[in-house]
C-alpha cells in the first residue's frame, strides 16, 4: 500500500524531527509498503493535496504525539480540517495514532468521527502493520491486539502495549522521510545535529507526567544497538551532534549510562551530544558517571526538579533535596557539563510564599541556566485526570491556566521576574553569551530566549 503519514503543526517556536513517524515509517517500509511523509508546519494543504493525487495514496495516518522538550502538545484544531478535507475529496481511510489518541478518545470518537476510521493508542510500530492487514481483509479485526478503533460506532479496547525485549527488533528510524535540514537545533554546538531515542517509558510516576499512562513501564534498547545508530546516522548524513530524547535517561540505572558512554568513546564517533530532556535528580545513583559522559562528548544535561517545596514534592510524588542537588550540579559542573534546571510555577496547592521560595533557592544551586515553566494540567496525566479531565480537546490548551490560586496575569509576571533576575547572575551571563557564540543560528537562539522569558511565540 501507497501510506501517507503526517505530523501535525506545533508552536511556532518548535520544529523537532519527527522520530516517532519515522520510525513507523521504516517499520512500515519494511513490509514492503511505500511510505511518503509530510510536516504540516511546513505542508500547506494544496501540496498536501498533491501528494495524496500524483502518489496514489491509499491510506492517511495522522500522528497524534508531543514534543517532550518543552512538552507542547499540539492542539488538534489544526489537524481535524485536513483531515476532514481528505475525507470530504478522497474518501480514504485515515489512522490516528500517537500517546494522545489515547488521552483524547474520547473526545475523538465522540465528536471527530467524520474526520477518521481508526484509532490506535499507542505501539504503532506494533499495531499498524496488523491494521493494514485487517484492511485489505487478511485477517480479522479481532486479531489485531492492542488496538482501539472506530467501526460502525463500536469501541474495541485492549490493554496498553509493551515494548518489552522487541524494542531492539525494529528497524531504526527513517532520517529520509523528513529532511533533516528544515529541523535545525537552537542549543546547539554543531549545525548538523538530529535526535535519538535509546529508551521509552519512565520508572517514575510524577503526578504531572503523562508517560506513565502512555507508557507503563521503563524499556530501554541495548547500548550496542544505539551506538550502531549512531554510527550509522553520523557516517551516512554527516551529523555531528545528538540530542538524547528518552523520557528518563537514568531510567535504566546509572550503570546503563556509564555503560553507554564507555562504549560509545571506544566507537570513536566523533560526535557531541546532549540530555535535552529532564532527568529526575534522584535516578543519578553514582556521579562519577560524569565523567563518563564528558569524556564521551555529552556537553549538556538537563534536571527535573520543578519545585522545592516538601508538600507539593509528596503531592507530585517526587522529591528532590537541595543540598543533593548542589552536588550534582557541582560535580557535573567541574567536569565540563553544563546544567539546565526545570521548575514549573503555578501547580496545584502552590501559593505565592512557595513559589517566591523556589525561585529564590533555585538561583542558589548553580545552574548554568534555569527553565521556568507555567503549569498546565498535561493530558494522560494523574493531574490532569484530577483537574482537568472532561474539559473539551479544543479547550485544554487555550486555557492560560486551570489550577492556580495566583492567576495567570501574576503568574506570567513572576515567569519573566525569574528569567531576569536570574539572568544578572555572572554564571548565567557568561553561559549564555558563551552559548550565542557557540551556537550555528544565533539569531533562532535570541529569539528562543526572548520566547522563554516572556513566554512568547515567536516563529523562527
């Protein structure tokens, strides 16, 4: 079959490759099926229209995923009119998959039914093959496991899907599908840089995180076939630097990581990398593992602590100690890495004492940098589930805030007094003007900075 997989639209400010549609891109390729793949951050719906015509498109599916760095997720609101449209014109079935086909069911069944035919939560590598086959009538629909979908106004359901020992069985991710030029990094050394994912799941269970519902366990695949990804996606494309997307870095136990950078310096890649993604402080069980990271060319890490304050750490069911912290950042510090740490304002049962204290311990434990996010419940999550659940998809993210007692205009107000009261720290000052002189698109690195202090959306 003729397949057509599309990503849909994200803010302005985030163009990340699409890993998880290339990757079922090149499971799907290799059942012989012929894959195109389109962004619609890019795609306007006339070429859209095109591609579906001269291809000979015989079925569309539509992603339905997140980008976990700044954990954006897409509102459907751009998605639903294409894929409408495509009915109305072509009369083609349409898959939506992805993590939020399952936090969103059912909104999508009950209300977006004329815009697709199908729905699979999760394990789409696993699941789509089998859907096609029931398709073209091979097999029966009630052998496709894993799967929920929409037929003739009935809802099959089956348990969430786990990777387990298969994870190194799928074909590593196609980097032909979407050109690795438009997806140019912002915080970056090299110019030539990608993402990689080496593990899915978390092994921890925050209030806030989506991952352990989408999710349910930690797998990780083995540290020798990531580094033959790397090798591979380096020798062919000429990359330079990759960015480490996993949900938990440190969710396979230090030794992993350790582990992963000693073989990875006796490849003999040159390559640089980075941990974009928050890594829970309390998973880094051995910090001489640091070492191991720079000496393998990690230049960049990022923390998840989100806040300091005892009650809402027993209420987020994460907890973080700051006298601990200050050593690892120390430690990661002196051997070369330079470390972000991620706070959110605004969560549930937070007031403003607790949230002026954050902001003030947070300056003294010695970041390079510190991310300052405003909460929103995040769909799939035990919070989200708590506060927001039943509020409409078109809803959830045009809400500027949903849980807080402070409201949205202080909360924005005290999200830019802390970007700039830690920007007069000298650590801060010189990270960042060494980073505008490191990075390849200074220009797109002004602007990221600008977006994140005064949580603008400004296209780059």
């Amino acid at each position: 079959m003729n397949i057509l997989l599309i990503q849909p639209a994200f803010k302005k400010t985030e163009k990340a490759y699409p890993l998880g549609i290339s990757q079922l891109g090149a499971v799907l390729k290799s059942k012989g099926h012929k894959v195109f793949a389109t962004d619609l951050s890019f795609t306007e719906l006339e070429e859209l229209k095109n591609i579906i015509t001269n291809e000979r498109i015989d079925i569309v599916s539509i992603s339905a995923t997140c980008y976990g760095i700044s954990l954006i997720a897409y509102s459907l609101t751009n998605t639903i009119p294409v894929a409408r449209e495509i009915k109305r014109l072509f009369s083609l079935p349409i898959v939506i998959n992805g993590p939020y086909a399952e936090a969103f069911k059912e909104d999508l069944l009950n209300e977006y039914r004329d815009c697709f035919d199908y729905l699979i939560a999760g394990g789409s590598e696993y699941v789509f093959p089998s859907l096609i086959e029931a398709i073209k009538g091979r097999v029966s629909f009630d052998s496709v496991k894993n799967l929920i979908y929409y037929s003739e106004n009935k809802i099959i359901s089956n348990d969430i899907y786990s990777f387990g020992d298969s994870f190194d069985n799928l074909p590593f991710s196609d980097r032909e599908l979407f050109s690795l030029e438009k997806y140019q990094g912002m915080f970056t050394k090299k110019k030539k840089y990608t993402q990689i994912i080496t593990s899915r799941g978390c092994n921890r269970r925050c209030s806030y995180c989506p991952e352990p519902e989408f999710c349910n366990n930690w797998s990780g695949r083995s540290v020798e076939n990531v580094i033959e990804e790397i090798r591979i996606i380096s020798n062919k494309y000429g990359i330079e630097e990759f960015h480490i997307e996993d949900p938990n870095f440190f969710g396979g136990g230090t030794d992993r990581v350790k582990d992963f950078c000693q073989k990875l310096k006796e490849s003999e890649i040159e390559v640089a990398w980075q941990c974009p993604n928050g890594i829970p402080p309390q998973d880094i069980g051995d910090l001489t593992v640091f070492s191991d990271m720079a000496k393998a060319g990690c230049y960049s890490i990022c923390l998840s602590v989100e806040s300091f304050d005892k009650n809402l750490q027993k209420s987020m069911a994460k907890f973080c100690d700051s006298e601990l912290l200050k050593k690892i950042v120390a430690v990661a510090r002196r051997e070369g890495i330079e470390v972000t740490g991620y706070f959110m304002i605004g969560l549930p049962g937070q007031g403003l004492n607790s949230l002026k204290a954050d902001m003030k311990l947070s300056r003294k434990i010695g970041f390079d940098f510190i991310n300052y996010t405003i909460f929103h419940p995040f769909p799939g999550s035990l919070w989200y589930h708590q506060y927001a659940n039943g509020i409409n998809i078109n809803e959830i993210f045009k809400s500027d805030n949903l849980v807080s007692e402070i409201g949205i205009k202080a909360l924005k107000q005290l999200h830019t007094k802390a970007y700039l009261l830690n920007s007069f720290k000298l650590r801060t000052f010189i990270f960042a003007v060494k980073s505008f002189l490191q990075v390849k698109l200074p220009l797109r690195f002004l602007r990221r900075v600008i977006n994140c202090v005064f949580d603008w959306d400004l296209k780059y």
